[in-house]
C-alpha cells in the first residue's frame, strides 16, 4: 500500500519546506514513510532541530546519522522498530547524545547512541538471537552511562540465556527489569525447557 508520499512527489518538497520552517520544534514523531529513498529525500534538506528532545522514528534508521549527529539535545529517542544487524550497525559514525535519558530501539546501536549518556531508561529488541560476546560489548556499554540505568527493557528475541545472565554484572542498581515475550510459546533463545533451575 503506498502513502501519499509515494504517490505524490510534491508530498516531499512540502513535507521539506514545513520541516525547514519549524526550528523550534521540541517533539517529533514520523511514522509515515515507508520507504527509506523518501526518507533520505526529505532529511537530506539539511534540517536542524536544536531544541529537539523527543525523536520518535520508524523504519528509517538506515538514512539518519548526519541528522541525528545534529541533535545534541535529544532526551528521548526511539527507533524501536529498526531491524539493523550488529555488523550494519558497527557502519554507523557514533552520536553523543550527552542528554539522553530513555532509549527505545535495537540492541544493535546501543554501542553507536548510547555511550557517554545520562540514560536513564533502555528498551532493546533485536531481531535475531546474538552470541554471548554481543551481549557482552552491549552490557559493558550500558555500564558506561553517566548515571545508574534503572530501568531495563528487552523485547522477546533479545531474551536469551546469555544476555540475563550479564544484568547483575553490568547493572546492579537496576530498579525496573521487564523482560516482554511476544506469544505465550516464545522460548528465551539457550533456555531448553528440560532443564530446571
């Protein structure tokens, strides 16, 4: 099904020139855009937002880094339907993002987002189970945040055995652990149910 953006080229140039013209926007939420080629259309108007603190995005993650270099005082980012490899990932450049508190997207750019921030809050989803040494290089990550994480989400397939085994190493003042499956027949990926604990 195509939106009115496919459909209709000027769509874009609007939707460029309002963006443009909103410098003071502090909440922005886009979920429309279905393909990434219109995305990339539309945020390479070379758009800034300092005041923006609230990015909420769909899946578009692939087309963003330049914009969200330009975002430094960015509070709340969610990019959490972004189904992006830990090896795409790793192509990303970093963003310092010094003044995030809650982060909602894929476990894969934690490394890239996350480091350095005052976060606060962190929702993960992946979209495929990931080797004990990811979870690893996540968690550290996550340890190196300038305040205790106190609440930890994760998505049904980043539940896997190796990844809740490094929580209490990585973040002991965790105050919220909510650990979410999807379906009541999800298994945690390692986990065989003939083994009791």
């Amino acid at each position: 099904m195509l939106s009115p953006i496919d459909l209709f080229p000027s769509m874009i140039r609007l939707l460029q020139s309002t963006l443009k013209r909103l410098c003071f926007l502090r909440l922005l939420y886009i979920e429309i855009i279905p393909r990434a080629s219109v995305m990339k259309a539309i945020f390479d108007a070379n758009l800034t937002f300092p005041f923006l603190s609230y990015l909420r995005l769909g899946r578009i993650c692939q087309v963003l880094p330049s914009f969200l270099r330009s975002l430094s005082n960015l509070e709340y980012l969610d990019i959490g339907s972004a189904d992006v490899s830990i090896s795409d990932a790793k192509k990303y450049p970093s963003c310092l993002f010094p003044r995030l508190k809650k982060y909602v997207g894929s476990a894969s750019f934690i490394p890239r987002y996350i480091s350095g921030c005052a976060i606060r809050t962190v929702l993960i989803g992946c979209f495929r189970p990931w080797p004990r040494a990811h979870w690893v290089e996540m968690m550290a990550c996550l340890s190196q945040t300038t305040v205790s994480i106190e609440q930890f989400s994760v998505g049904s397939l980043a539940l896997q055995v190796d990844m809740i085994l490094t929580i209490p190493d990585y973040l002991p003042d965790l105050r919220v652990l909510d650990l979410m499956q999807r379906a009541a027949n999800e298994q945690v990926c390692g986990y065989y149910s003939s083994i009791i604990c």
